[in-house]
C-alpha cells in the first residue's frame, strides 16, 4: 500500500521549502521523486500516513488518529466525577424538602449576623 511522505528540500536563499509527496512505497522512493521534480538538495523525509485508508491525507499530525482501537480514550477520572455529579443531582432531587428550608435558615442567620456588625 502506497504512503504519503512530507519531504523538506534545501534552498540556495536559506528558506527551506516542505512538499508533500503522495503514493510511494519507500522513503526512498519519495526522496528521488523530490529531488527529480524540484532539484533541490533533499534535507529530510518524514512518513505522513498510508495512502487509500479513511483517514485523510490532511491531517497535519503524523500519527493517525484512526489506529486507536475502541475505548482507547477511557478517562477513569471523568467517569469518577461524572458518577459524583449524578449523585449530588440524585441527593438534591430526593432531599430537596430538607435542603430548601436549611438554606433558608442559614441565610436568615446570615444575614442577622451582617446587620449587627454595623
């Protein structure tokens, strides 16, 4: 399966320019098919991904994203505080004739104790 392979050439004026060179077999391959087409001294050859998968050819990343396998992206502590969160929903919905008139206690106490401080 051919692959596509990002190929920096050297200029004369010191700015080097980056090509994408797409379906060859070998870093080798993409390193003649540079210097052929451009005439440029070849400075490196990096791998971009395989050529004729899904993933696209655009992804300026050089390790696919598409080879993680199912639930490779498990975040123990998410599922921790997203657990945690539906219980504070489940204990405010079940003790909410409890809750409101302590809440309405404490800021009557509250606010009593603002008033004597000035």
């Amino acid at each position: 399966m051919a692959s596509d392979y990002e190929v920096l050439l050297k200029r004369d004026n010191g700015l080097n320019k980056t090509v994408i060179i797409t379906d060859c077999y070998s870093e080798h391959e993409a390193r003649e098919t540079a210097e052929s087409m451009y005439g440029m001294e070849v400075l490196r050859v990096l791998w971009r991904g395989r050529t004729g998968d899904n993933s696209s050819s655009s992804n300026d990343s050089y390790s696919s994203t598409s080879d993680r396998s199912f639930g490779g992206d498990f975040d123990a502590l998410g599922v921790i505080g997203l657990l945690a969160f539906l219980f504070v929903i489940y204990f405010f919905i079940t003790f909410w004739y409890v809750i409101i008139p302590i809440g309405l206690i404490c800021f009557v106490i509250w606010s009593c104790t603002l008033s004597d401080d000035d």
